[in-house]
C-alpha cells in the first residue's frame, strides 16, 4: 500500500512539474508581482534593517496562533517584523506547530512560547469526519488511508483549547525546560487578547 501511495504522489508530482507556467486569472498571475513591486519601494521605510538583520527573532518569542485570515498576530501583540516567530496552523494547535517550535528554540533560541485561539475559529465548527467523506469522494480508493489518518484537531470551545495546548507544552519533553508558556483568547469582535492561563 505504502509503495502505491508513494506512486500516486510522484505520478501526481511528474505531472505538476511538466505543467508549463501559464497566465491566467489567479491573485499570482494578475497582482502579485505589482503588489510586491510597490512593497519593495516601501521596504526601507517600512521594513528596513528589521527585515535584514537579526535571523533569531529579537524578543525571543514564538507565537502559535490560527492561521485565520482576520487575525493579525505581530500587531494584535504590539511586535514588529523581526521580533518574534509566528507559527500559524488551522485552530493555533500546539502538536501541529512541534516542527516549527523546535527549531525555534533549538535553532534560534526562543525561549518565550504565546499560545492563541480565537472566538469564531473555523476549528470549532470544523468536523474530521465530515472532511473525511468529502475527501474520500474526490479522491482514488488508493488514497483512502491517507484521509482516515487525517484529524482535524477541532475543538468545540477555544479557551478550553487553549488550555489544553498549554498544558500539552508544558509536559512535553521536547519543549525547552526553560519555556514561558501562556494561552491567550483573542476577540475577532474588537480586538481583545485576554489571557486564559
Ligand atoms: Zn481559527
């Protein structure tokens, strides 16, 4: 099985690769490169030396928060570019973003970890089986185990959430015996960051 799963990836990776780069209507074909034109042009004022310097965040902080499109986590926290790593996966889920925070602390020696879940978050309302059936539908049989391996992580309240991905840190061995670790509750309503624990 393993061995047909690993032929539909490359099957799947050969025909994206032999694709030539066509223009079409997406945000990439149309904006993006005028977009980032104009960033550029604001880059020393607005970026500069905070953007080019210091490859280990300056404050020593990593954030894991939810990757929802309406939280803004370096302002909504009072930080620059430059200060802090912002781990971003779908709920701000603390096993998802292991990858990430460890090379955070071990490689760049972080050693404050801040923990966000929102009001409203996609995760709440999420259901891993539902994805699942919805996956197996558009997918061959051969990928199937892959989608039974899948879990969303959802959960139905965000500050008990957030709890739990505290406490996760907290007693995993990984983490830097040094770390601070707080949860936070973020209000997509006015903005408000309130701390659980
Ligand atoms: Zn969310």
């Amino acid at each position: 099985m393993a061995s047909h799963l690993a032929s539909l990836v490359s099957t799947a990776t050969a025909k994206a690769t032999d694709q030539p780069v066509t223009k079409g209507s997406s945000f990439a074909d149309v904006e993006l490169a005028e977009n980032n034109a104009n960033y550029v042009k604001t880059f020393d004022a607005l970026v500069g030396d905070k953007g080019r310097k210091h490859l280990m965040p300056k404050r020593g902080i990593a954030i894991i928060c939810c990757m929802d499109a309406r939280l803004d986590p370096v302002n909504m926290c009072g930080l620059e570019v430059g200060d802090a790593h912002i781990i971003r996966n779908g709920g701000g889920r603390a096993a998802d973003a292991m990858r990430s925070l460890i090379g955070s602390q071990e490689a760049l020696q972080t050693r404050e970890i801040v923990v966000i879940h929102h009001e409203d978050c996609g995760y709440s309302h999420a259901s891993t089986p539902v994805i699942q059936k919805a996956l197996k539908s558009r997918t061959p049989d051969g990928a199937h185990p892959l989608v039974d391996a899948i879990s969303l992580q959802e959960f139905s309240d965000p500050k008990e959430s957030v709890r739990e991905d505290v406490a996760f840190l907290r007693t995993n061995p990984l983490v830097h015996p040094e770390s601070m670790i707080s949860g936070w509750y973020y209000s997509v309503q006015n903005g408000e960051l309130t701390r659980v624990i």
